[in-house]
C-alpha cells in the first residue's frame, strides 16, 4: 500500500492551497481561466500533493501497521475517502474528534479504491475546498499518471469502463516489444492489439509471466514509450480475467 506512516505527524500547507484558494476568486464565467485553473488543480493533486488520512490505528506486527481510513458518506449513501491536504484542513471537519493520522500519497488512495468496487472516490478537504472526484476519474488520472512516468499504465478494467478492441497496429511497437521480451527472461509470452478505452485509441500488451512481474512491465514501457505519439500501451497479464478476455483469439507476437 502507498502510504507512509508519518503517524500523528503534522502536515503543513502545500502549493495546491494555493491553487484553491484562487479557485474562490476566479471568475466562474472565464471558461479558460476555468479550465486551465482546474488542469493545475488535477496536476497538482495527482503529482505532487501529500495528503493527511484520519484513521484508527490497531495493533503492529513488526514492519505491519493495522490501519482503519475514516470515511464520509454522500446524501445517496455512496462512501468517499475524505483526503486533506493540511493538518490545518483536517481541523474543519468540526465533528470528527479525536483521531491518529497517516500520510497518504494520490496513488495509495488510487491502489484502494481500485480494489474497491464499493468505494465512490475520494472527496478533497471536504469541509472547506470540497473538491469531489469521483472513482472514475481517480483511476483516470492514475492511468494517466502511469504513463507520464513510466511510458505504460496498468489498467484495471471496472463495472463502469467503456471499451472495444479496435484494429490497430504497430510493427515498430511489435518489434520493440519483442527486443525488450528477449532482455526479460521471466516473459513467456506477450499478445498485443488495439483498445478503445473510456474513448482512447490505444494498445492493449498482454503478458504472460513467469514468477515475479517486477521489471517487466518497467521494461515495456520503457521499450513503448516513444512510440506511442498520443496512444496509450495498456498492459495487463494473462491470468488476470481481462487479460484471458483480451487475449482470446489473439496469437503471441513473441513466445519464449
């Protein structure tokens, strides 16, 4: 899990109060003052920003926190984890009381509401900014993330994706693919096809591997990267349920 265990560690305000603060003086009718203010806000938010969680905190075991995330729940009954962006901000949620905290990255909320299809997002300082993103986005802009910093996204495919699989192709990407399989020994097997993902042309590499995946998809990505002009490379493994769905019917273009 992504978070550190600055336990009951103050943190203090960042460039992206900043960013809200201007949020309450902009003009609402400037669309491309909107715009581009709401384009920081997100990079901001997804880059850079450290946030402070309230939890309850269990027992250790050695290196192994128990950890509980306090959450809030809208009118519609649909749960947000509350992220703050200062300690200064936990302070307005007036009736939470008493409570421990830990650090928490935009990945690591990301990573949970990933593996939690009853999670609705994540609502940022709640109290005061109230900047609401819903699940959808969050794992939007996680992908997005992904590919700004390592060339490829690891998407998980969920109840409220849009997606075909298109006729879409690269012999440069093939090849390029394959010469980086030869340099990953724990690669049986990679099938490559083209995706339209939540509107995005794209391409979809789905690899069989052998033990542990680390470095391979690093590996991929880094083979992908420049080729990709404003596609997207998706890389899913073959055992997972999508990766078997995408894989169907299509042959390996590299075979260990």
């Amino acid at each position: 899990m992504e978070y550190e265990l600055h336990t009951n560690e103050k943190l203090d305000k960042q460039p992206i109060s900043e960013l809200f603060a201007k949020r309450k003086t902009i003009n609402k009718d400037d669309e491309a003052a909107m715009t581009e203010l709401t384009s920081q806000i997100i990079a901001e938010l997804v880059m850079n920003t450290t946030f402070i969680a309230p939890v309850q905190l269990g027992e250790s075991s050695g290196d192994e926190q128990a950890v509980t995330f306090r959450l809030i729940q809208s009118p519609q009954g649909v749960r947000y984890f509350p992220v703050f962006t200062s300690s200064e901000d936990l302070e307005t949620w007036e009736e939470l009381g008493k409570t421990d905290t830990v650090h928490m990255t935009y990945d690591g909320y990301a990573e949970l509401i990933k593996n939690n299809d009853a999670m609705g997002g994540i609502a940022v300082n709640p109290f005061s900014d109230n900047w609401m993103v819903d699940r959808r986005l969050v794992l939007q802009w996680y992908e997005r993330k992904s590919l700004i910093l390592n060339g490829y996204a690891s998407h998980t495919i969920t109840s409220d994706s849009r997606y075909e699989f298109i006729e879409l192709s690269s012999d440069e990407l093939r090849d390029k693919l394959i010469a980086a399989a030869k340099n990953q020994p724990k690669i049986k097997t990679i099938r490559l096809r083209g995706i339209n993902l939540e509107g995005r042309d794209g391409f979809i590499a789905v690899v069989d591997v052998e033990g542990d995946r680390s470095g391979v998809f690093q590996e991929l990505g880094n083979a992908a990267r420049d080729l990709l002009g404003d596609k997207q490379l998706h890389i899913v493994l073959f055992d997972s349920d999508f990766g078997k769905l995408a894989a169907e019917g299509v042959e390996p273009i590299y075979s260990k």
